[in-house]
C-alpha cells in the first residue's frame, strides 16, 4: 500500500507531499480529508460541491510554514 498519501499544506501550494508512503515527522496538524480514490475522481466544471483544487487526501502544514507562523507569533 505505498505511495497512497497526497499529502498538502495549509499555507502554500507546495505538492512535495504528492505520492508519498508515509506522513513526514516534520509535518505538524496533518488531518486525513478524503481518501485516494476520492482525491483521484474528476471534478465536472459545474460541479458545485467540490473543486479541482482538492487534489489532496491529507492537509497539514509544511515545515516552511511552520517557521512562517512562529516568527509572526513574535511581532
């Protein structure tokens, strides 16, 4: 069962986390969205439900962005 995680960030459009076999320790708030077969369906333009955009089975926030919010915590 390898590489069944799409893995996204909250904070950026990164897609490092495509086509992954495990979370990665340094990703932090990681929820499971939807699953595989899920996040694979074609999305119809009219469809008013759901979006293209929602290619990912997990979201979570990358380390980049981790540092990005701990250093607007201290102004």
């Amino acid at each position: 069962m390898s590489k069944r995680i799409r893995l996204a960030c909250r904070g950026c459009d990164t897609d490092e986390g495509d086509g992954i076999d495990s979370i990665p320790s340094t990703w932090r708030d990681v929820t499971e969205v939807q699953s595989l077969a899920e996040s694979r369906k074609v999305v119809p333009a009219d469809d008013k439900t759901r979006s293209a955009f929602e290619w990912y089975t997990h979201l979570g926030f990358c380390p980049h962005c981790q540092k990005s919010e701990d250093t607007s915590c201290l102004t």
